[in-house]
C-alpha cells in the first residue's frame, strides 16, 4: 500500500512539475525580420479564463558615445486574429533613457505594452512590431514577453 501512496506522488509531482508555464519569450534579431521589416511573433491566446500581460523587449550594444545621441525608438504594433481580423495599436515610444539595466556598451529595455488583455477571438494570434524610422546604432532586435493570467489560477 506504501508503495501505491509513493509511486502515485511521484507520478503526479512529474505530471504537474511538467505543465506549461503562464509566462512565454520570444526574441528576434534584427537580421530576422520578415520581408516587409516586421518583427513577427506567434501568439497562443487559446484559454478564454486567462488575461494576459504583453511587453517589449529590446538590446542595444553600443558605444558610451552613440548612446549619449541616440534618442527615443518608435514603433507601431497590429494584432491579427485567428480570422483574419486587423487590430491596430497605437503607435508607441520606448524612451531611449528608460532603459532597465545597462553596462558600459549594452542596455536592455522592457516596455509595457498591453496590461490584461483579454483577446476577443481565442486561438494563434500574430503580434506584428514595426519599427518607425531608424532603430540605434547596435540594435538587437525585438522580443516579447507574455505573463498570463488565468482567472482560475486566482479563484483555486
């Protein structure tokens, strides 16, 4: 009987050791955009229980002076639905001094772009970013960060 009560714990620590995370991280380098310049990201909104936290990464490596006349990066983002549909944000600004770490040549950004979302149409989405004039001198490109969520998470 001891060993059923053992083997079944350890069974089910493996089985829920093994469940997906809330939080997803994708990055694309700059050399990766896609023929239009977009930087393109897949994103599974498929639990309709879930909001969910978008934001903006970015790497500049530079030098001390090309970082001190650099100014701010603008982008615009579109979402396009599992149907097809078009969803235009806002163009948005990451100021270039807004940076959250930095050393002597890098400084890494993360921008908040969408705060509990919740999609009108589950399924794989497309996040779009684009950049709107020249990117820094040293830009690594653009990532994501999507923290979830889920409604049954908070309630249990």
């Amino acid at each position: 009987m001891t060993r059923r009560v053992l083997i079944t714990i350890v069974l089910a620590s493996a089985l829920f050791s093994c469940a997906p995370s809330g939080n997803f991280q994708q990055f694309v380098k700059a050399s990766e955009v896609d023929f239009l310049g977009r930087y393109a990201f897949p994103i599974d909104f498929t639990d309709s229980l879930s909001r969910y936290d978008i934001s903006v990464l970015t790497r500049i490596d530079s030098t001390p002076e090309k970082f001190s006349s650099a100014g701010d990066m603008r982008f615009s983002a579109r979402f396009v639905s599992p149907e097809g549909k078009i969803y235009l944000l806002d163009e948005f600004v990451i100021p270039f001094e807004s940076y959250t770490s930095s050393s002597t040549f890098t400084r890494d950004y993360v921008f908040p772009l969408l705060r509990g979302t919740r999609p009108v149409e589950n399924g794989e989405w497309m996040l779009y970013i684009s950049p709107e004039g020249k990117c820094p001198d040293g830009f690594r490109g653009l990532g994501i960060i999507i923290e979830k969520d889920s409604l049954w998470e908070r309630t249990n």
